[in-house]
C-alpha cells in the first residue's frame, strides 16, 4: 500500500527543512512491522511543494502502526503543523507489475 500526500511548506519555510523532519519522523516509523519505505520528492518548478508517499504492506500493518506510534513521531509532526499545509492525496495498492526499463530490473 502506498500513502501520499502533497506537501506545501509556507511562507519563509522551505521543502528542505520539512525533509530533515520527514528524515527523523520516518525513521521511527519504519521501525514498525510491514513498513516498507518513505520518499520525499520535490516538484518540479515548485521548491514550496512535495510528494511524500510512505509504503506499507498492507492497509492493516499501517493502520496497527498509526494507532501504536510513539509520542516522539507525534511531537515531530506537531512541530510541523505552523511551517507546511499537509493534503492527503490517498491510499494506492501496489501494482501486482510494474513496467520498468530493462536497465531498471534488479535494482
């Protein structure tokens, strides 16, 4: 499962200073059983904008870690709250295929 949000950061905030906050936070949360990563990724022609998509196992997995995360990931998107709009974009399944380049396979 794929969760993504776009991420506005405000006036006098920038994309990078969310990241490092996005770095901390998901470090902690990838320690919970059946996550599978987390990405940032800038828009292109707006450094005030990012697509963040955490990938999980399954619906379930990500829903039991929500519901059990520490308060220190708490505090850190707290902290975020008065610097960048949050707008949660939706859940995706994982493709059951993917087409790739050959260059691309095994990596």
């Amino acid at each position: 499962m794929h969760y993504i949000f776009l991420v506005t950061a405000n006036d006098g905030y920038s994309i990078e200073q969310y990241a490092e906050s996005w770095t901390r936070a998901s470090e902690l949360i990838q320690r919970a059983p059946g996550a599978q990563g987390t990405r940032l990724h800038r828009m292109v022609g707006d450094e005030r904008r990012a697509l963040a998509i955490a990938t999980w196992e399954s619906k379930a997995a990500r829903d039991a870690a929500a519901e059990v995360q520490g308060p220190d990931v708490q505090a850190i998107i707290e902290s975020q709250a008065d610097w960048v709009t949050i707008q949660f974009i939706g859940e995706f399944e994982a493709p059951e295929w993917e087409v790739l380049p050959d260059s691309f396979k095994g990596l």
